[in-house]
C-alpha cells in the first residue's frame, strides 16, 4: 500500500513538473509578444496608404505613433509582428452618420501596399472609391488569403492579375461596376484554392456562355454567389462537375429562360440553393427527392415553373422552403402530408403565396410540422376553414393566410400558439364570432389582421370580448377591416399603449372615442378609423411619426379641423361634419403634406394661400364644401400636383392662368361653381390630363380646338351647363382615349363631325381599371354618381344644343358604347339603319330633334337597351318588336311622333297605314323634303294660273267684262224671281192646309 502511495506521488510530481514548465515557457512567450511591435517599413507603408485615402470622418485618426498594431483595423501577428490584416470595412454601410457625416474611405490604394508582405487579409467593402480600378499591383499579393471589396464603387474592367493570387480562399467582388466589354471569368482558373466566390450584380452578360466552365475549375469552391448578374445561359448538363464541394449555390435575379439543370443533383453536398427570379420553367424534378443535404431551397418568383407539388419536395433536412409567385397548381395534400411524415422535420419557413391555381384544403398533417416559425399562403386557391390542428405549432411565428377562398370560423385553438407574432388572416370569408379564447396565450404577438377590402355593410365576422378582458399582448400593428367590432369603441385598446399603426375600418362602430383612448399618447404611423359612425371632437394634441398617414373619412366628425401633427403626409377626412374656415396657415404647419382630402364637410370661407407652399403635395380635394372667394393663383410653386378637386362649391371668377403650370395635373375638377369668362389657353400645357370636368359654370366662348391637340390621353371630357358656342372642333375626334363626352346644355351649334367613329375608346373592348376620381353622369333617365366603376361607363352626351344635320354613320362604329344622347337638338333625317350594331347601349335619346322615316327594324338588335326615348320627332310606321322593345312599354317613348302605330302605343297599324308608311318613306329615301316644296310650287302656280286665266280676259278686254258682268246680273234677276215664286207657292198650300185642318 505504501509503495502504491509513493508511486502516486511520483506521478503527480512529474505532472506537476510538466505543467510548470510550460507555463512558465507560455509567461515568457506571453511577455515578449507585448514586447512585439509592427516593423517600421511596415508603419511608414500604412501612413503610405493612409495618405492616398480620403478620411472625411477620422476613421483613421489612430493611425499615429509608433506601434501600427495598435492602429484601428490594422492586426499584426502575435509572434512576428508582422501586419497581417487591414479591416478597413465601413462600420456603417449607408454611409453616413450623425450629422450627414460620410464614413466611407475614397481616393487611390498607394502601391507600398506592397510592403506589407505577409498581408493575408484586406477589406474594403462599403466604402466609396468613386468608379477607380482595381489596381494591378494588388495581384502581387501572394500571401492573400481574404480579399473583399464589395459595395466600394470600384468600376472598369477586373484586372486578370486578381488569378494570381493562388491562396485566395474568400473573394468578394460584388456591386463591382464592369465594363461591359471586359467581363472574362478566364481569371478565375488560377484561383484554385478558392472557397468562397462573390461576384453579385456584376454585370455578366458577355461571359453568359462561358460562366459555369470558369467556376467549374475551382475544386475547393464551398460557397458561390451570381445573383444580378445578367445571365442568360443555364447550361441543363455539365460533363463533369468539378466544383462538387458546393454548398452554398445563388444564381437568383437571372434571366436563364430554362428548366432546371440536371448536373445540379450531383452535388451531394449542396445545402442552401436559391435560383429565384431567375426565368426557370418546366416542372420540379424527382431527383430533387435525393438531396438530403439540402436546408435552403427558394425557386420564388419563376412565373413559368409549375406543375403539381409532390412528395419529391418533402426533404427532411429542409428548413425553407419558398415556391412563392409560380405556376404551381394542384393541391398540396402530399406535400404537407409527405413532410409530416419525416421523424423530425425540421422545416421552419413555408411559402407558398401567388401560386393562383394551387388549392385544395389545407391538411390538419400541417400540425405535426412542429418546427414551423413561417407560414406565408397569400393568393392561392384553398378552400375550406382553418385547420384546428394548426395550434399544435408552438414555434410558429408568423402566420400569413391572406386572399384565399378559404372560409369558415375561426379555430380557438390559435389562441394556443404563445409563440405568435404576426397574424394576418384577411380577404378570407370569415365568418362566425371571436372571442378571448381565440387570443388566450398569444403573449408574444406584436402584429393583428383581420380584414376584408369589401366596404359592405353586412359584416359575417363580428367580435364578441368582455368590457374586463385584459389581452395578454402588446400590439404594434392592429388591422380590423370590415368586420363587426362595434357599436361601441372597443374597451380592450385602453392597454394598447404601444401601438404603431391602428386601423379600424368600417366596424360598425356608432360611439364617441372615448378619453382615456387620447391619452394613451401614441404616436401612430398611420390612424384609419374610416367608414364607421364615430362622433364628437378631435382633440388637438395627438402626435403622429414623420410621413404618417390620417384617415377618418365617413365618420361624424365635428367641430373645427384641429392643428394636426406638422409630420403628417396625408389627411382624408371627407364626409364628415367638419365646419368653420380650413386654418390659413395649414401650409405652414402640415409642411410634409401630401395628399389632402377634405370633401364633402361643411367647410366654409377661402382657400388659404399657404396651400401653394406644400410643394410635394399630389392631391388636393376640398369638393363639396362652401368655399368661397377665387380659384387661388399659387399653382407655380405645386410641380407634383396631380388630382385637383374644387367642384360643388361657390367659386366664383375665371380660372387663373397660373394654373396652367401644373404640368403633372392628370385630374381637374371645378364643376358647380360660379366660374365663368373663356378656358385660358395655358390650360393647353396640361398635356397629360385624364379627366377635364368644368361643367355647371358659366364659361363662355367656342370649344376650345386645343383640347383635342394637345390632352390626347384624356378619358373623361365634360363641359355641360355652360355658355360654349361654335361648332365641335373636328380635332376633338383625335382624342382616341375619350370615353366619356358630355358636351351638354351650351350653345353649340352646327354638325356632329362625322369623324366621331375616330373615337376609339369607346370602340376597343379592352377594359382597363385605371382611377379616374368620380363623376355623375346623366344615364337612364337620372343622374347618376360614379366612382370606383367609372372606368366601365361610356357616354357620348351633346343634348340641348342646337346642333342640326343628320346622324352620321360614324356613330354605328362606337361599339363600346353604353349611353348617347343628342335630344333637344335640331338632327334631321332617318335613325340609321346599322345602328343596331350599338349592342351596348342601355341608353338611346334622340326625342325632340326633327328625325323622320320609319324605326329601323335593326334596332331591335340592340339588346343592352333599358332606356329609349324617341319622343317628339317625325317618325312613322310600325313600332317593332322583339328582344328589348317587348320590354319598353312605356307609350311617353315614342309621343309626338302621329304617324307612328302599334305598341305599346294605342294606334293599330292597318295594311293601308303600313304600306303607305312604305310608300311614303319610299318617296322619301327617293325625295326627301324635296317632295313638300314641289306640292307647296304645283298649287301655288295652278292657283296663279286659274286666277288670272279668267281675270286677266276681264281686265283685257271690255266685250267680254260687259258680257260676263250682263251674264251675273241676269242670272241674279232669275234666281230672285224663282224664289219669289217659290215662297208664294209654299205659303198658299200650308194655308190651305191650316183651313182644312
């Protein structure tokens, strides 16, 4: 025993021993290295370098004294000394800090870099070199290792002597501005060591055939990175692959135009591929079933890759999976089902979003994928509800269902996902009632929403929580869109003080805002409150982020408009209840203003001027209010103003010329004011406007020619109820956009030109959904508003003029076409027979103009016809019938027309009034009014010649006056005499007769 203790401690002895003297050999090391400082040919290099930057922000102010290696970004060897690495990267990669100071290194790289000759480490990146080349002489670098300069603006053609640089293991040449016709990758086979390539948005164009023969001499190649290269060629087979040691593969952002290549699923070793955006097409592939290794695959954004998503997909190691934005179709039952059968999934991101036709129900397998953090399915097919499985995923994070047919309620088991952060669940059929089970342990959840674009007043959803339920989340987004939260403001927001954005939006709340919701002090991105019935006063300290955005539209908002936060961008609070005057000074408090929409509010006294020092101001909208005063004249100083609203107001005063700088105006309403004088010609600059309304004024003059110049992408022009005279300019005809024309209650006069079929906007069947603002137009009897469909509505309207001459045939040529009315002019002639081909128009009025001939029978071919008035013409003949004129019944139709039979009419059409209705309208086609001249010349001159045929012989000749007068005066003497006698015989028989009686 005791032996066995000494030789115990004898061991130990000699451990301890060892020990020692290592430490003590590590002392002595550990004392001379902090002895150890860089060589000076070393130093005076540095300051070297130092000299050809440009430093504006003292990065580089350490670099002074004697030790370099204490120098920021500089590291020397431990045991030489000797500078073995320069991190000169921008610490801050936007490039600025402070107070705009630029952190970013420019100017040349000094050759006595080439002093520092065990540098194996140098970085670049993110700095500012200005578009200067690589030089030469950093190829004579033979010890790097490292080499990046990514993102530092060098420019000009990559120096072949980079391939010299045989140790290079990491090179990152990324955003490297090339010259198109120096890209050759030939310099790459030199790099043989080479792990790590970079070479993104360097433009590759020219090297698209070459590429992946100069990659495919690198052996040690691990990691390769081509995205925003210009590439065009994916070659689909390689012969041999050379580099099989990749793992790390981006070809995204390229432009391939092919299927996926076959040699990819040789490299065993491959876990992260990303070939997004890239132009693929065709089908996944089965083989893709034996890449094991793989834990990335992103194929998002190739719109011409589909097929049906199959088990070949369901990789085990698999942690993202993105086939968003493709072509896939089918269902994704053996997917989901596929990946939920591995032992242990690892799978954390599922996207599957923009894929139109991929449907199906969502399997409750989704539930065993128990490592989901991300499920984004946006703009797919799924129908039915949400699986209640769905809670099983205790680490899902995100949870992303929007624009699906999917339906249903909502399952409570959400509420068991603690780990929740994002929740989005809109434009889905929801239906049913949410409660504070369905958010029970969503402690983590940061964003809400659940909403529908529909405004529909009739809300399926509704949420039913507790006045007392105190959520267990703080929220910094919370989206409730159209679905039942109201009648009363929700109590449960007083403990959401940490709110970012807050939108409540057509709830069917009908309550004041209560206090303690103002106090809560946000400070909001965005508040939308729109379309409920919110009353009562804005309070004037609420605070808003800079470029926030306000909407309480369609509330009952009262009172004056309150000094809003001067970082709000846009404000629309329309149909409200607002009143007093608009602050003369809201361009001086609202400076960032953008967009501003206060329509439809009782507003009242001028336009104030500091609106003209908004200057990135888009839209203005101050309609339907009662304004006063002039159309103000600060336009010059608003070169962004696009939509321009006054209309429905008492503005009174011609419009100012200076408004005529608006170059970008597209939209300009000052309909229902009091304006009046001539269009000032200036107004012509406006070349790309899309919708010119300036009717019920009282503007004078011709129709401008100009607006048929030089606003060539109009699409709605309306001028009705004003004072214009003149003709319609023919060049109105080059408006080949136009589809709505409402020239209506002037004083215009002449001919409808018979270039109107020119009118092509209203003859293509392309129906483009463009905003146009909203209009009210005269269709079907009444006035109409318009808003969101208006783009749909096609009109031609030139009623209450005094235009004359006939229909020209040009109009039969405007298929699109829903509405025409020219009533209440002075047209003549016959309703053209192909004006049957209209099939659109649900809206014909040609009453009160003097339009004769028969009803052509072709236009009972116009089946959209729901509204016709022909009243007060001078047609005849038979009313027809069939399609759409067995449904117009209304007899006030066709009044004033008597030569007109049948129904709905009372007047029955016989053969006779039928073929002379023929005949008549024959003559007419052969003689027109002609006919009526000559009857009025033929009785005038018989007239003529019977008069004076026998008192002109009277006047001549005096024989034959005594005769004639001899002739009258005999024949009176025998006509007295006779009735004479014929008196007496009377009286004696009837006294006769009165004796005997």
């Amino acid at each position: 025993m005791a032996k066995k203790n000494a030789l115990i401690e004898v061991i130990f002895f000699i451990l301890l021993s060892n020990f020692m003297h290592f430490a003590n050999i590590r002392l002595i090391s550990s004392q001379s290295h902090m002895n150890i400082k860089c060589m000076k040919t070393e130093k005076e290099a540095l300051i070297r370098v130092k000299e050809g930057f440009s430093d504006p922000s003292g990065r580089l102010i350490s670099w002074e004294g004697e030790d370099c290696c204490k120098w920021r970004g500089v590291v020397c060897n431990n045991e030489t000394g000797y500078v073995i690495k320069l991190k000169l990267r921008n610490p801050f990669p936007n490039g600025f800090v402070g107070d705009g100071i630029d952190c970013s290194l420019s100017g040349k790289i000094n050759p006595s870099l080439l002093n520092i000759k065990y540098l194996n480490y140098l970085d670049l990146s993110f700095n500012n070199f200005e578009g200067i080349e690589i030089p030469k002489f950093l190829g004579s670098l033979k010890k790097l290792r490292y080499f990046n300069i990514s993102n530092a603006y060098f420019g000009g053609t990559i120096p072949p002597h980079i391939g010299n640089l045989s140790r290079l293991r990491y090179l990152d040449l990324s955003s490297y501005t090339v010259e198109p016709a120096e890209n050759n990758l030939q310099w790459l086979s030199g790099l043989y060591s080479l792990e790590y390539l970079n070479l993104g948005k360097v433009d590759l164009k020219r090297a698209a055939n070459q590429w992946l023969l100069s990659v495919n001499m690198l052996p040690s190649l691990q990691e390769l990175h081509l995205p925003h290269c210009g590439l065009s060629v994916l070659p689909v087979s390689l012969s041999h692959v050379n580099f099989s040691s990749l793992s790390v593969l981006d070809l995204s952002k390229n432009d391939f135009n092919s299927s996926i290549p076959h040699w990819l699923f040789n490299l065993s070793k491959l876990s992260y591929l990303d070939l997004s955006s890239s132009n693929l097409q065709g089908t996944i592939s089965a083989e893709f079933a034996n890449m094991t290794s793989l834990r990335t695959l992103d194929l998002s954004k190739n719109y011409f890759l589909g097929g049906q998503l199959s088990k070949n997909l369901a990789i085990c190691n698999l942690q993202k999976l993105d086939l968003s934005a493709n072509n896939f179709s089918g269902e994704i039952i053996e997917l989901i089902d596929g990946l939920s059968m591995c032992q242990n999934s690892k799978l954390e991101i599922l996207n599957l979003g923009h894929n139109l036709e991929l449907g199906g129900f969502l399997p409750d397998s989704i539930g065993n994928l128990r490592n989901l953090k991300s499920i984004a399915l946006r703009e797919n097919s799924f129908i039915g509800s949400i699986p209640y499985s769905i809670g099983n995923l205790s680490s899902l994070e995100e949870l992303y269902l929007l624009a699906t047919t999917m339906s249903g309620e909502i399952p409570e088991s959400l509420g068991q996902l603690s780990s929740l952060v994002a929740l989005d669940i809109s434009e889905i059929q929801l239906k049913g009632v949410v409660t504070e089970a369905h958010f029970r342990n969503l402690c983590n959840l940061k964003e809400l929403s659940v909403s529908k674009f529909s405004l529909s007043p009739n809300l399926s959803l509704a949420f039913n929580i507790s006045t007392e339920w105190i959520p267990p989340f703080k929220l910094r987004y919370l989206k409730l869109r159209s679905c039942q939260v109201g009648p009363k403001f929700p109590p449960w927001l007083r403990y959401q003080n940490d709110l970012r954005t807050f939108i409540l939006r057509n709830n069917g709340i009908v309550d004041s805002i209560p206090p303690w919701f103002w106090e809560l002090k946000l400070e909001l991105d965005e508040l939308d409150l729109g379309y409920n019935q919110l009353r009562g006063r804005i309070p004037n300290f609420l605070k808003f982020s800079y470029m926030s955005t306000v909407y309480l539209n369609w509330n009952r908002f009262e009172g004056p408009l309150p000094p809003w936060s001067s970082n709000v961008s846009a404000l629309y609070l329309s149909h409200n209840l607002f009143s007093g005057p608009i602050p003369q000074d809201i361009g001086d408090r609202l400076p960032l203003l953008t967009d501003i929409d206060l329509s439809q509010n009782s507003l009242n006294g001028s336009i104030p001027m500091s609106i003209g020092k908004l200057n990135t101001l888009t839209t203005l909208d101050l309609s339907n209010n009662h304004l006063i005063g002039k159309v103000p004249g600060f336009w010059e100083n608003l070169p962004f103003l696009y939509v321009l609203d006054l209309a429905n107001n008492s503005l009174a005063g011609p419009i100012p010329s200076s408004i005529c700088s608006l170059s970008s105006l597209k939209f300009l309403m000052l309909s229902n004011n009091l304006l009046h004088g001539e269009l000032p010609a200036a107004l012509q600059n406006c070349t790309g406007m899309i919708t010119l309304d300036l009717g019920d004024n009282r503007f004078s003059g011709n129709l401008p020619a100009w607006i048929g110049e030089k606003m060539s992408l109009l699409l709605i022009l309306r001028l009705r109820s004003n004072l214009f005279n003149g003709n319609i300019p023919t060049n109105f005809c080059n408006l080949s956009s136009l589809h709505i024309l409402d020239i209506a209650e002037n004083h215009i006069s002449g001919i409808i030109p018979s270039c109107v079929g020119d009118l092509s906007g209203m003859t293509s069947d392309l129906d483009t959904q463009l905003y146009e603002g909203q209009l009210r137009v005269f269709a079907k009897g009444r006035e109409l508003l318009y808003k969101d469909t208006l783009y749909l509505v096609n009109l031609i309207d030139i009623s209450s003029n005094n235009l004359s001459g006939q229909l020209p045939g040009g109009l039969n040529d405007l298929h699109k076409l829903g509405t025409l009315n020219l009533s209440d002019n002075h047209l003549t002639g016959k309703i053209p027979d192909k004006i049957g081909r209209l099939q659109r128009v649900e809206t014909l009025d040609l009453s009160r103009n003097r339009l004769n001939g028969v009803i052509p029978p072709k236009m009972t071919d116009m089946t959209s016809l729901n509204h016709l008035n022909l009243s007060y013409n001078e047609l005849w003949g038979r009313i027809p019938t069939g399609n759409q004129f067995s449904t117009l019944l209304d007899p006030s139709i066709y009044t004033g027309n008597p030569g007109l039979c049948g129904s709905p009419l009372q007047k029955k059409c016989s053969e006779e009034n039928v073929t002379s209705g023929k005949s008549d309208s024959a003559e007419e086609s052969e003689g027109g009014d002609h006919d009526k001249w000559w009857l009025f010349l033929s009785v005038g001159l018989g007239f003529a010649m019977g008069f004076w045929g026998v008192c002109g012989t009277l006047v001549i000749s005096r024989y034959w006056r005594l005769a004639f007068f001899q002739f009258v005066d005999e024949a009176l003497d025998w006509l007295f005499v006779t009735l004479v006698l014929n008196s007496i015989r009377l009286w004696t028989v009837m006294s006769r007769n009165l004796c005997q009686g």
